[in-house]
C-alpha cells in the first residue's frame, strides 16, 4: 500500500488536476470561446493508458487513498 507522503502526494496531484478541469470547463461558457484553442477539454482516464485490466487495479488503489484523505475528517470537504 501506500505511505502518508505517498498519499499526500497523490491527493496533492489530483487536486491539481480536479483544479485544472473545473478551470477547462468554466470556459465553456467564456464570452471569447471562439478564440480560445479548439479541442482543449478535461483530462480524462477513459480510453488512455489507464484503460486497461492491470493498470485499472492501479487506478482504483489510487482513487481508495484519495478517499481516504478526503473522508478523514469523518466527512467529504466541500471542495473535494
């Protein structure tokens, strides 16, 4: 499994990249969307190098530690 330093870093990633897409979505809606590069959209897992039987068992441990930090407290912080 992983140590506390592995998962903090790891949920400090993903909440880079969950920043990132909430970013890349908000300028859906951007008055100048014309302007802005075509075909620039969130990340997603979904048909990547991830998509795969053994690389998903990876995947899921790594969503399990960031559930685990997130529900620390007892509960889901709003920003997670």
């Amino acid at each position: 499994m992983f140590c506390s330093t592995e998962v903090s870093q790891v949920v400090e990633e993903l909440n880079k990249v969950l920043a990132f897409n909430d970013l890349l979505i908000s300028f859906k809606n951007h008055s100048d969307i014309d302007r802005l590069a075509r075909g620039v959209g969130p990340v997603s897992l979904v048909g990547g190098e991830y998509d795969g039987d053994r690389k998903m068992e990876d995947l899921k441990l790594l969503y399990r530690a960031y559930l685990s930090d997130a529900l620390s407290s007892g509960r889901m912080e709003d920003n997670k």
